[in-house]
C-alpha cells in the first residue's frame, strides 16, 4: 500500500481559509465511494494557530501508479479545485507501507 500525504498552506483570511478547508475535506471524504482505488482517506484541519498550514490529508491507495489514477480522477479534480484559488503551498510525501 501507498500512503499519500499532502499538506495545504491557504492565503485570505482565516474565515476564508477555514470555509475552503472544510469544503475541500467534505468533498474528499466523499472520494473512496467514488473511486476504486482509494482505500481510505484521512483529512484534518489545523486547529493550532501559531501553526502555518491549514489543512492535510492521507489517502491510501495500492500502488505508486494508483497515485496517479486517483489524482486524475474526475471525482479528485473537483474536490481539488475548492482549494486551488487559495492554495499558497503544497507538499506531498508518497511512501509504501505494508500491507
């Protein structure tokens, strides 16, 4: 299995940035019945305000390739552009792990 961790910094206020997370998590929360591979799908939104990041996820797939067959998906491309007009930064760590 892969894990796919990927860490969101947002620009606008804070209320902006809360509302964008909180959409941008329901939608992905939604993503494992819409897409084959993904097996599960974590998302927390930082609550720490002396922390600079706004919101991360953890998604599980099979493979590294599924990586790229979840991202593509039409399903993730939406839930993906709820964040895009505020997205400052993104980090993304992808590693296996056993099964």
């Amino acid at each position: 299995m892969v894990k796919h961790i990927v860490s969101f910094k947002l620009r606008g206020s804070a209320e902006e940035r809360k509302a964008a997370a909180e959409a941008f998590r329901d939608a992905l929360l939604a993503l494992p019945e819409q897409i084959e591979v993904l097996k599960s799908m974590e998302v927390g939104i930082n609550e720490n305000p002396a922390e600079d990041w706004d919101v991360v996820l953890t998604a599980v797939v099979p493979t590294m390739e599924d990586v790229a067959v979840y991202a593509k998906h039409p399903a993730h491309v939406a839930a993906a552009s709820i964040v895009a007009p505020l997205k400052e930064s993104r980090s993304c760590v992808d590693y296996y792990v056993a099964d």
